[in-house]
C-alpha cells in the first residue's frame, strides 16, 4: 500500500515526465549504490540533520573571513577582529547573538601549522573567555576566567593531522576536528563608561603562527581555497553542495563514518563531487521532502528542548564531540537555537517563548513583568543577562533607547521593589519615567527571551545540572 508521500512524488514524477532511468552518467557511472526514491528522502533527511550545523558554521565563516562585501566581514583568516562595541539589531550574520560582551574574532586555518593564542593577565572582577569552535559545532576548548584563570599566557590551537612536539612557553594545546576553526573571545563591559577599558585588554589579545611565535621560517603555504559563495537563498537549494564542501576540512571521526558512507551513496563527501541542479527532477522533489522533513523535526526539537521551568526551556546543549557523541539532531537544535553557544558550565541559557501561563509572548497584544525575588536573581560567579529578540528572526530589535538588554552590571541604575525584590518590564512602549530603568524594549510582534548565566555557581542555588539545579528562572507574567 502506498503511503501518502509515495503517492504524492509518483504523482509528481508522472507529471513532469521522468525516470529513474534519466539519472545522469556521471552518478550511473560513479555511484552504482545511488539510493532508491525512497532511501534518497530517507538520507536527504538524515543528511540535512547532520550536516545543518556545519552548513551554518560555513555560512557565518564566509562572511565573517573571505567575503570582505559581506557587510559582516572581520578579518581574514589568522588575523584577529576586536570588536570594540557589543552587538546591535544591525548585525544579522549570527542568530541569537550576544550584546552582553564586546566580541573578538579570530578565523584559524590550521592546514599548513599550528596557531598560537596569547591573552594578557587580566583583572579577575572582570569576566573573559575565548571560546574555540570548530567546523563541526563542537566547542574543543576554553582559555578564561574559569577555564585557565585570570594570568597571562600562551595557548596553541592544532589541526586533527598537526603531529609535533609543544613549544616551551605553551601551557595547554587544543586540538580541532576540522581545518578551519572559530576563536570567539567574549570580554566583560560594565557600562557605556568601560570601553575604554575593554578596548586596552582587547588589545593584549595576540594571534600568530606558529613559525612567528618561535621566530622560525614559515612552513609551505596551504593550497589556496575557492569557497563558494552562500547566502539565505542560495542555501535553499544548495545545501547539500555547501555540506560536500565543508566536509573535505572535516576528516571522519569514528562516531561519524556511518553517517559519511550514507552521504557518500549521494555523492557527498572528500573525493566526491555533488551537484544538485544535475539531479533528475524525482530526485530533486525527493530531496525537497527530506530536507523539509528534517527542518521540521529540528524546529520541533528546538521547541522542546530541555525541561520546561515557569515557561523557560533550560538546557545544557552545546559542548564537545564526546558531548554530542553522535547524536546529530542534539548537535542540530544547539546550532539552530544558539549557534556558538557556551558549554552549561561557561553558561547557561534559559530562554522562553511564552508566559507562565503557555500563552505565546507577544508584543503587540500584551505588556509583561519579570520578577526576581529578594535575593534570588540568577546565581553566577560572573554576570547575568537578559537579552530581548524578535520571535521570528532571533535578531535584536531596533527600539528607541537601544537597550537590547538588562544584565547584573546595570543593577546600581535600576530600582528594586520594598521588599528587595526586582521587577523587570517587559513591553513595546515605555513603562512610565520612574519605570524606565528596569525597562526592556520589545518588538511589535512576538517575543524571543534568552537569559544568560555566564559562569553559573555549582553549588546550591545552582542551575546547574541544566533542567535539573535547585535555582530556577521565575515565570513571565501577563499583566495587560
């Protein structure tokens, strides 16, 4: 018996007039395991769920470090980006960014050495962390005030092949699954008044080859990268192209061969050579429902993820390779909800769409409060944040204040209830003069809310274990 979707694609494929037969020579000649209809929506899906957040993580590398007309271009790889401002609703490149921190950034092609970051010794009140990502989603390793300390020093960042001695001075080497990696580095502002001060510790922020780093000739140049232009549109139909792209950096590791001989059925992979508008067209339709079917499992995933604390969703999602340990859809809703998101240890994300009640957060029909009571705002051995994004896009929004959000450091300027507690407004316009300070503009529309616990405390209250700490997040209130 015929399922629905059978039927559907058997109808479609009569009525654009093709067959199985017409899969090009090259895919008959080189693929003779080329799935059937149906395995090809099968591994289209699974495909898509894999490879979503490698594709991000390219999209966001070509335009941070090779499309210098991108409008959101930093540097070229191994040359680092201080960014002396935190992020504003013009900036589109990431969802869901941080405005908490002013950024630095530092793209690492690590084919031909190794590259060396260096930090400062920096003033333990002040909060930092460089934050190291890989191709592959999996953060591979912290410098920081809680990772490495508050001192000075000298760190060095391997490619999977990299064998080689460690330098004399070098006091840890983290080693990257893919050949290309992200540095993200995250340094506390207290206050418009602080740049000044970010600024001079962005500036002892040191990146440099290996060869530079022991005064040595450099080694041969690695072989020069086309990489293929991607935008929002060109992804729709292109993905699996990017996907075949981005794994040549990405050697196999054990947890994944299984998935990469999948891929390889469908030509995608090192040493093959997908092309998705040279597919008959049954076999582009099936492609269509597979990727569409695993966006939408990802999409309900990210909705459910974690446990539901008063309307919040707390999580531990991001982390390492043996965090993930293959499940591929874990590493997808991480990516999808937050890409370069902070291990639960680094920091914690509770974020909600909607009120203590379930009703979905909505700016244009209702005002909302948020209430700490006396003494029990997040628990942090850092800061706190809550930060206001559109429900549609994930992006800040544009407001006339320009707060995007309200963090511990902002606590001297706002106004506390009686009884100690502190109550957060949570609405389009403005809450009144004496109401202003503790106000967080939000959209028109519906509402996104991320908290942020940098460094969370371990010991009681806690968060942490993510879903299951003795602290948790108080519900949204409805109050028009």
């Amino acid at each position: 018996m015929l399922t629905k979707r059978e039927l559907m694609r058997n109808a479609a494929v009569v009525a654009l007039g093709v067959t199985v037969a017409k899969l090009p020579p090259a895919y008959a000649a080189n693929n003779a395991e080329w799935p059937t209809l149906v395995e090809a929506k099968d591994l289209a899906e699974a495909g898509f769920v894999y490879g979503l957040p490698i594709v991000m993580n390219y999209a966001v590398m070509y335009e941070y470090a090779v499309d210098r007309n991108s409008g959101q271009f930093k540097a070229p790889f191994n040359q680092l980006k201080n960014e002396p401002n935190v992020f504003t609703y013009k900036d589109t490149a990431i969802v869901t960014p941080n405005s908490d921190t002013p950024y630095s950034f530092a793209w690492l092609d690590l084919r031909a050495e190794p590259v060396v970051l260096s930090v400062p010794a920096i003033d333990p009140k002040r909060y930092y962390s460089v934050m190291l990502c890989d191709g592959n989603t999996y953060n591979f390793g912290y410098i920081g005030t809680r990772a490495t300390g508050s001192e000075a020093g000298d760190y060095m960042v391997v490619g999977p092949d990299w064998q080689g001695d460690t330098p004399a001075g070098i006091k840890q080497v983290f080693r990257s699954s893919t050949q290309f990696a992200l540095a993200g580095y995250r340094t506390q502002l207290f206050g418009p008044d602080d740049l000044a001060n970010v600024k001079s510790v962005q500036d002892g922020y040191k990146v440099q080859m290996l060869s530079a780093y022991l005064k040595q000739p450099a080694p041969p140049a690695a072989p020069t990268v086309v990489f293929p232009k991607i935008d929002k549109e060109l992804v729709k139909t292109n993905f699996f192209d990017y996907l075949d792209f981005a794994l040549q950096f990405a050697p196999a590791q054990d947890n994944e061969k299984e998935m990469r001989a999948k891929l390889a059925r469908i030509g995608v992979g090192p040493g093959k050579s997908f092309n998705f508008k040279d597919l008959p067209l049954e076999q582009k339709l099936e492609f269509g429902l597979g990727m569409k079917e695993g966006q939408r499992k990802v999409d309900e995933a990210v909705a459910k993820v974690g446990k539901t604390i008063n309307g919040w969703r707390v999580s531990g999602l991001p982390g390492d390779s043996a965090h993930y340990n293959g499940d591929w859809m874990k590493r997808a809703v991480a990516a999808q909800a937050g890409i370069y998101g902070n291990d639960p240890e680094e920091a914690t994300y509770p974020f909600t769409r909607v009120d203590s009640d379930g009703q979905t957060l909505d700016g244009s029909k209702h005002n909302y409060t948020l209430t700490f009571p006396p003494g029990q705002q997040p628990p942090v051995n850092a800061f706190w944040s809550l930060t206001m994004y559109d429900g549609k896009t994930q992006l800040l929004i544009e407001n006339p204040i320009n707060r995007y959000l309200i963090n511990s450091p902002m606590l001297p300027g706002m106004k506390t209830n009686a009884d100690g507690s502190l109550t957060l407004y949570i609405q389009k316009d403005s809450p009144g003069p004496d109401k202003e300070a503790n106000w967080l503009p939000a959209p028109d529309d519906k509402i996104y809310l991320v908290m942020r616990l940098y460094w969370p405390k371990i010991e009681a209250p806690s968060i942490l274990p993510a879903g299951a700490g003795t602290w948790q997040p108080p519900g949204v209130q409805r109050t028009s």
